[in-house]
C-alpha cells in the first residue's frame, strides 16, 4: 500500500507549530495510521482504508481529551492534523476533500 510514499510523510512537517507535551503523541497515532495502512494489501477496500481513518482520529480524539497532556488540539494542531490526513488520503486513493475526518473528529 504505497509504503514507500507513506514513508517519506514526515509528520512534524505539518506541524510546525504544536504543543511539545502533546507532539509526540499526535505523531506516534499517525505512524499507527501509516502503518496500519502500509500492511494493507494493495487491492484493500475502500472501507477499510477509511475505517483506519475513522480508528485514527477517534485515537486524535483520545488525546485531546486525555489528561496525560495539558494541552490539546488547538488551531494550528487541528490545521496541520487535517492537512496530514489530506495528504495521506490522497496517496492511499481516497478523496482528500471527501471530508470524513471532520465527521468523527471532536478537535
């Protein structure tokens, strides 16, 4: 599944203005999505590709909402989380501005 375009994403790229207590843990669930979808077969559904996008932002709600960080999700974290996932989605094969990132994300 397009690992080696997966694979060159580097996530702090788009987040180039992000809390340091809550960075590590945005970029760590999107290495999960990265390598969830990586694992994938190359002829995988689109609903299970989306369902690891669905699985990721409810991981992106989690730690907003968590209280190991101090900081949650705010503008510039939410802008550059919803580019990554745009840019994902566009490698993968999905439509990036088919907007279902924003139907399960609470950030």
């Amino acid at each position: 599944m397009k690992a080696k375009e997966l694979n060159e994403l580097k996530f702090k790229d788009f987040l180039p203005v992000v809390y340091e207590d809550i960075e590590p843990y945005l970029i760590a669930a999107l290495g999960e999505l990265r390598k969830h979808l990586i694992a994938l077969a190359d002829d995988a559904s689109e609903e299970s590709i989306i369902a690891l996008f669905e699985t990721s932002v409810n991981r992106m709600n989690e730690i907003s909402e968590s209280d190991q960080v101090d900081s949650s999700i705010d503008t510039e974290e939410r802008e550059g989380l919803c580019d990554a996932y745009r840019k994902i989605s566009e490698i993968v094969g999905t439509d990036p501005e088919a907007g279902f990132v924003h139907e399960w994300r609470d950030w």
